[in-house]
C-alpha cells in the first residue's frame, strides 16, 4: 500500500480492481465512504461479480475474469487518445511509458469490449471520470494478483497511475489491501521462500549480513543446508508444496518433502485442495500448530503421525504487528495463555533447544552495534522488545530502522493523539506519523505515510523511487529527471542509492575518515546508520531518486501483456493472446502453462468460477467458524448461480449440486440464486473446510472441536493456474461444469 | 429545555454495508440463543446493480410505541428517556406486540415460555431490564446494561462504517446534521481518532 486507508478520504476518485474492500476491510471501507460523502469521490468498481462494495459505487463494471490488463490497456488508449495523461509527471519520472502508449494504441474500446465483455460506452464514461478527476486512488487485492497474469496485473496498475500522474501524491497511490491481522508483517520478514527477511534475496552478500548480525559463522549456516547451493535456492511455496510429496510434476530437490509444518496457516485457502489432502496422506509426519483445530489434520486420511499444538492468540502474547499501509502497531498482552497453549515464540524456542541450535536462534537478540559492528552486548534477552530491536537494527531496505519497541509503544499509549486523514501527531507526538509507515529512516525519523511523494521533505516521509536496478539502461537514463527534485532536497533532480563510495560525491559532502571507517559499504547495510544520517542532513532518501519502470527487462513480459488464462472460456482469444510456455524449476518444481492452455476446456467446461470471501469469515475460516453467532450467519457452503444458468441446468434455488473441475475434482455445494453474478459465471466463497468432494471428514476434528460449521472448500475444484513469477495460484479465473445432485 | 434525553437510533443507508457487526455484537454481548435477532440487517434487492441497499433494523424505541398500547398485560414501559422496555415477569408471549410492531422487533425464543431468554425477547437498547440494575436476573433475562454503565449500545459502538448511531435523539440529529454540512466539503479531521469516528 503506497498511502494509507485515511489518505483516501483525500480522493477524488477511486477505483477498485478484483477487491471487495466493504466485505473484506469493513472498517477501512468507512474511508472510502467518507471520500464520497464529504469529497465527491466518484467510486468506480471493477469486478466479474456485484459485490457489496459494488453496491456503493458510482459506477460498476462487470469484467470477465482475467482481463483486467486489457481493460487497463483499454483506459490508456483513451488516456493518450485524449491527452490526459501528465506528460511532465511521466518524462520525470517514469522509464519508457512510450512502450505502453504503443501497446495501448492498439486496445481501442471495441477490442476491448470483445475481450473484456465490458461495453464501450462503459469503458469510455469509467475512463473520463477516473482520469479527469485527480488525485485518484487505485486498489485491488486477489482479485487481482491471484491469476497466471498476476505479476502483470500488478505491474499494470501503477502503470494506469502513472501515466495518470497519481503515483506519490496524497489521495493517489497504488492502494493494495492486505487481507489479513499483520499479513504486512509476514511478508516484511519475508516469511516466504524466497527471501531473507527485509526482502534482502538469498545471495551470499545477504547471508553473510544476516551471519554477522546473527552473531553466528556464516559457514555454520552454510552447514545447516544439505549443499551450499541449496542456501541460494528457492524453496517450495504455499501454492505447490504439495507437488514436493506428490511429485507428479518434476521436484528439484534431493528428496520429496517428508514432513510438514503448518503454524498460522489456513491450509485450504489456496487452490487444489484435493491434492492438498492427497500431499498430506503421503508425508510421514504433520504437526499444525493453531490456536483452532487446523483443517491439514482434518481433510487428511493420516491416521498416524499428526500432532495438534495448541498455541496461543493475539490476545495471550505480546509485539508489534505491521498494519496494511506498512505501519507498525505495538500490541499489549491482555491474558495469559489458556490451559496448555504455548505462544509461537515459546514453541518455536523449545523446536530450537531439541534440535540443539537454540543459542544461535536468540543470539541476535542480545546484540547491539558498536563501531558499525554488530556485537554480542549482554547476556539474556527480553521477549518481545529484543525482537523489536533486532528488527531495527537489521532491516534496512524498507527502512525499519526507526521502529524501536519504545517509539511503537508511545504511539499505542497516545493513539488518540494522531489524525486519521493525514496520520499527523498532534501534542507530544508531534512530528511523527501514527505507526511510523516505513520507510522510519532513523530513530528521529517520522515515517512515511506516502510513498514516492516528492512534494514533501524527506525528514517529513518524502522520498522519490527507489534507484534499484542502477543507473542507465541500454544508454537511457533510469535516474529521475531535473524536475523530480525532492522538496528541500540538497541534490537536484535524480540520484543514485547511496554508496560508502558514492556518497561524498553525491551530496557534496567531506565525512572524516574515522567515519569512513566503520561506515557499511551501502545503505542497505550500514549499520553505523551514517549514510542514512547524512543523506537526511541532505534531504534526501538514502535508496536513490530514480524514475519507476513501466518496462522491466528482468520480466518475461518486458511491459504487461494480457495473457488468458490458462482455463479460459475464449479459446478463440487463448489462440492470439496465448500464454507462457511451461516453466521449468519454478520454486523446485515445473509448472504448466501451455501445455493446459492448448486444450480448449470450455467446450466441457463452460461456466467461469471464480472465488472470494465473505463478511462473517476470513481465510479458510478456522477461527470464524468456531463462533456461533458468526457460522450462524452462514452456516453451509454455496454457490453463487443466477436464475437464468440454473433453470439450463434444472436447478433451483436452495438444490444440491456437484461442481466439478478439469482436474476430476468435485465439490457438492448448495445453489443460492443471485443476480450478483451474470449467467456464464458462479461464485464460491473458500471459508469452508470439512467435507471433501462429498465425504464428511469431521470425525477427524478432537474431540469437541467439529467447528459450528463445517463444508466443502471451495479451492478443491480451483482450477490448476500459477503465476509465472510468484507462482499464486489462478483462483479468480476458472472454468467449471455443473450438474443437479 | 429538556430534562432527560430522549435516545433514537439512526441507519444511514448510503453507509451501512451488510457487514452485520451490529447483529454479532448484540447477539455476543447478551449472549442471545442463536436465532434471536434483537437487530437485523436486511439487504434488499440483493445483487441488482444500482438498486442494493441495506439497512440494520432493530427496536426503534417508539415514542408511541404499538407494543405498549396492544400488550393485552401490560408488560411493557416507557423509561424518562424514551427507552421502550418489558417485564417478562408479566410477559405471556402471546405475540400481539408483533402485530402491532412495524419493524419485526419482538422475537419469540424457541426453548419455549420458561427458558433462559424468557417469553418475548427485544432490543433493550442495552439498558437492561426491570430487574435491579447489575443483577444476574436482569443480565440473565435482558442482558447488559450500558446505558447504566454510561455506555454506547455494543450495535453501534461496534458499527465498522457508523452507519448505526444512537443516544439523545439531539445528539443523532446533531451528527446527521454535521455529516450533511460536510458533504462535498473535502476531508477534514481537526481532531485526535477519538473524534475521527464520528
């Protein structure tokens, strides 16, 4: 999220891609809602279903799944047809827009409407407003990103904002919502497979920082992986693990996965759940660690090998959490655990302490720096500030530097001191933003609340884009153009990240040599915090000024591409807009694309599925379930269906019916009649967790823990679909057949 | 000049969003049988572009409250602040009061006349009951008593989008008021978050 939820009350328009803030974000809706009534905000909502959110828009477009890029490419046509673009915005600040402006040329709104299935007078009147009313905000969430296009779609949307000028501005910005407690956070450590914490990669350089700050030898990490290749490689993901046990598709590893750990984790909400449940049987050993009985041990057949861990919830532990806008919130302990439940640290510390590297794992938190070295400085640790601490003092590259748990902690006792709209402290917390958003360059830093604004100081949470991929490309200049000076910035115009040897000559600066010394050799890892001291004494970002790329040559598509999906209802448009070839090795497994695309589904497939999320639950609905007054709001799973597809199919409201996927998979869901679908699509919501493909699984729950409601999950039949970059599965844009049970 | 206040509450369709915080808090917080509804959200039109609207229903503590005039024993009562309450003591369940009622307000418990939630069961506005104040009775029969306790009823202290307001009916009408004056007027938020969420 580039701005912040309040930020968006200063709006003038917004628009929501594959997002259904209103069900999903509640509370941040109430920003939204207030962007209309106090700032004429026109709500525009892209989505293949008319959603509750869609229910307060000014205008709705009903767009098939999985092509949100033509749509895009669709608003740009008449954006550069018309000239609304901001030309001065663009040739300071963004790399090659003229490649897109050539793409765009060619989706006039007839080809975008043959493709889109969005008529042209929508497409044009949804164009005029968001672009002739500025600033205005773009948000999606996984009805965007959860397609093989994913990375594109991701990719576009800044693009569309762009060009519009609507990048760094309050009331603009790219606004992705995170659909869970402390996702942000998550990902920030990079709990993922493919990445150090801190998004720092998995190079040697990398490690060999973590090693130092860790207090450990780095060839004693080394040591710990089967090869010292294997510490540079990508592991499985969330999405395809399960091919690691099953191996159905080619695994590189040495050996199949044997033993699954599953902590905070709703096992069901991403696709194939059927395979899910086959890759469970198979392993040798499953231990779920959940405050709720977690559906991995329920769906399974294992009859041996499965162990629950109680742990604890937010409410019986303490700490800070990252919020969707990347603030951070310090969290109080409010009970102490229940019965036997252990918190995750505790868990995870008694893990370590058996497998004998326990001294290790803690060792970073009773390190400090000195001289620009991190060093051991005391002798025990106090959970969770060390944490905090040891947080700060690494992470650089999103500038977590500031976060230090007594900051965090002032903001929690004086919340009410902050404003919601521009998260300015007011009285003692002057001059700090509520949460710190980072970039928290320093320790006197005061957050962020929006990214990329150069119309602010830096020491006010200004900064330009980040200067990542150097300095020229092919012969052109990736650094920001004159006119993108930073506010109050010493340096004019663009610049590239800050360098132990560049720095004296980029901010015209002499630093003794004694600080010299114990500076790091860049920004990113400096832990003497010198580069970060003088680039703010300099007004400017320690990351560099550069121009955001709308053409990317790392990418398989150098500048988005629309793609159908890999089940798409128009294989005559999979022939002329096909998509990627198979992949190989793709997170230690192949993946297909192609090879599933060549096949023309639809003609046994005919209907479009696509997934998403109801109000009264979240994710695979471990916790919501549980909660009567919650489960009794919508007690059994269902599909979605209008009148006029059911009747085809001699189905009525209320009717049992059996969903099946291209995979052989199949689901037996009740049939709700609603117009918020058209007919040549159904919608199932992915809560539910319990039956597979008919067969009540709950004598698998302990002994009075069968939640108050139990069904089949809807990402059994999602269909086969990974992204080509982040590998998330394609659960929004899928094809189905149907029939009366 | 008023003496007492006179409580209302008040839905603001263009906010309210089907979210049904309202009905979990109350059900939760009087620990309700599932399937008593003392608040409802109702949807209509359901899924039909540019028609769906939705609204919380509950109580609207009428002034000249249908119940309280058909009640065929009395059970009910008017307090000074316009709080519409019942006795279920004196209660027999016959049902008039939901003729009468134009909101669907009175709910009959299914455990039958005797059981824990009693005969007919409502929307107290949280301010419990006939029972004194704070007893397990009247927490058992009614359920919580903010209002005592100098606090917002939990529907609208929980509503995500404060589509759901209540107290003095001035106070309503003040912040209906304000939010009017501010439309098309831009953000603004002079205040800390304590005041943000008006």
């Amino acid at each position: 999220m580039t701005n912040h939820l309040g930020d968006i009350q200063n709006s003038k328009a917004i628009i929501i891609f594959g997002a259904n803030p209103a069900v999903n974000h509640p509370v941040g809706f109430k920003h939204i809602l207030k962007a209309k009534e106090r700032n004429n905000a026109v709500l525009i909502v892209v989505d293949p279903r008319y959603t509750k959110t869609a229910a307060k828009a000014d205008l709705y477009v009903r767009i098939r799944p999985g092509t949100d890029i033509p749509f895009m490419y669709g608003m740009l046509h008449l954006i550069f047809k018309y000239g609304w673009e901001d030309e001065e915005y663009i040739k300071n600040r963004v790399f090659r827009m003229d490649y897109i402006k050539k793409e765009a040329k060619k989706w006039t709104p007839e080809k975008v409407a043959d493709v889109t299935g969005v008529p042209t007078d929508v497409l044009i009147q949804v164009t005029r407003a968001y672009a002739s009313n500025k600033p205005g905000t773009l948000l999606w969430a996984m009805g965007l990103t959860q397609h093989s296009i994913g990375s594109s779609n991701t990719r576009m949307a800044p693009i569309l904002q762009l060009a519009l000028g609507n990048m760094g501005k309050f009331g603009g910005g790219c606004n992705i919502l995170r659909g869970h407690d402390n996702v942000q956070g998550a990902t920030d450590m990079c709990c993922l497979s493919h990445s150090l914490p801190g998004y720092y990669g998995l190079s040697e350089g990398s490690w060999k920082y973590f090693a130092h700050n860790w207090g450990v030898d780095f060839k004693w990490l080394q040591n710990r992986f089967a090869t010292p290749k294997m510490m540079h490689t990508k592991g499985f993901t969330l999405s395809k693990w399960w091919q690691g046990v099953l191996q159905e598709e080619k695994i590189y590893q040495p050996t199949p996965i044997k033993a699954l750990w599953v902590q905070g984790n709703g096992i069901t909400s991403v696709a194939q759940t059927a395979k899910v449940q086959q890759a469970l049987d198979k392993l040798d050993l499953l231990v779920v660690a959940e405050p709720f009985a977690n559906e991995a041990a329920v769906i399974t057949n294992k009859t041996d090998n499965v162990y629950i861990l109680p742990t604890t919830t937010q409410f019986e532990d303490e700490g800070s959490v990252t919020a969707t806008n990347r603030t951070a919130q310090w969290r109080s302990k409010v009970i102490d655990p229940l019965y036997e439940s252990k918190t995750d640290e505790e868990i995870m510390f008694t893990f370590a302490k058996k497998f004998g590297f326990y001294d290790e794992f803690v060792r970073g938190m009773m390190m400090g720096v000195r001289n620009g070295k991190a060093v051991k400085v005391k002798d025990t640790f106090k959970w969770p500030e060390d944490a905090t601490r040891e947080i700060a003092r690494i992470i650089k590259t999103i500038g977590l530097t500031g976060w230090t748990p007594e900051r965090l902690k002032k903001h929690q006792e004086n919340w009410h001191m902050f404003d919601e709209v521009t998260l300015k402290g007011i009285g003692p917390m002057k001059g700090e933003y509520y949460g710190l958003p980072w970039p928290c360059w320093t320790e006197y830093h005061s957050g962020s609340p929006v990214l990329y604004n150069i119309g602010i100081p830096v020491m006010e949470g200004g900064m330009g884009f980040r200067a990542r991929f150097g300095t020229e490309y092919e012969g052109e200049n990736l650094l920001a153009g004159p006119f993108a000076t930073i506010k109050g910035a010493k340096v004019k115009g663009g610049y590239p990240e800050l360098t132990k040897e560049n720095i004296e000559k980029v901010l015209g600066i002499k630093i003794p040599a004694r600080e010299k010394a114990i500076m790091g050799k860049n920004w990113k890892v400096d832990l003497s915090g010198l580069i970060a001291k003088y680039a703010l004494q300099a007004g400017v970002a320690p990351y560099g000024n550069a121009k955001a790329r709308a053409y990317v040559w790392t990418f398989p598509d150098k500048i988005p591409m629309h793609r159908e999906p890999l089940h798409t209802p128009r294989y005559d448009l999979a022939k002329i807009y096909p998509t990627y070839p198979d992949k190989k090795d793709q997170y230690r497994v192949d993946t297909k694309f192609i090879s599933i695309q060549k096949k023309d589904w639809a003609k046994d497939f005919p209907i479009i599925l696509t997934t998403g999320r109801l109000v009264m639950y979240s994710g695979a609905g471990l916790i919501e379930r549980n909660s009567k007054y919650l489960a009794a709001l919508e007690p059994e799973m269902f599909a979605d269906i209008n009148p006029a597809l059911a009747y085809k199919y001699g189905i009525r409201d209320g009717d049992m019916i059996w969903i099946h996927s291209p995979e052989g998979a199949k689901i037996k869901v009740k049939a709700r009649f609603t117009y918020s679908v058209s007919p040549d699509r159904i919608f199932l919501p992915f809560h539910f967790a319990g039956i597979m493909e008919g067969k009540n699984m709950s004598k698998n729950y302990p002994e009075g823990l069968i939640p108050y409601a139990i069904g089949e999950s809807g990402n059994t039949v999602a269909n086969y679909g990974y992204d080509i970059v982040t590998q998330i599965p394609e659960t929004k844009a899928g094809l189905v057949r149907i029939e009366k049970a | 000049m008023y003496e007492y206040a006179r409580m209302k509450f008040y839905c603001d369709e263009d906010r309210c969003i089907d979210c049904h915080g309202c009905e979990v808090a109350c059900s939760d917080a009087n620990e309700l049988p599932v399937g008593i509804h003392r608040r409802k959200v109702i949807t209509l039109n359901e899924g039909i572009e540019g028609k769906e609207f939705s609204v919380s229903i509950a109580c609207m503590h009428c002034t000249d409250a249908p119940c309280f005039q058909v009640c065929p024993v009395e059970c009910f009562y008017i307090r000074e602040d316009g709080i519409v309450l019942h006795d279920k003591d004196k209660c027999i369940g016959c049902g008039y009061c939901l003729y009468a009622c134009p909101f669907g307000a009175p709910q009959f418990p299914r455990d039958g006349a005797f059981g824990i939630r009693g005969v007919m069961d409502k929307c107290t506005m949280c301010a419990g009951g006939p029972a004194p104040t704070f007893s397990i009775k009247e927490r058992e029969l009614y359920g919580q008593n903010r209002i005592a306790e100098g606090k917002v009823p939990m529907c609208a202290a929980i509503c995500s989008t404060n589509a759901l307001i209540v107290g003095d009916a001035a106070h309503v009408a003040a912040i209906k008021r304000a939010r009017d004056a501010a439309k098309g007027k831009g953000a603004m938020t002079p205040y800390g978050w304590d005041q943000a969420y008006k």
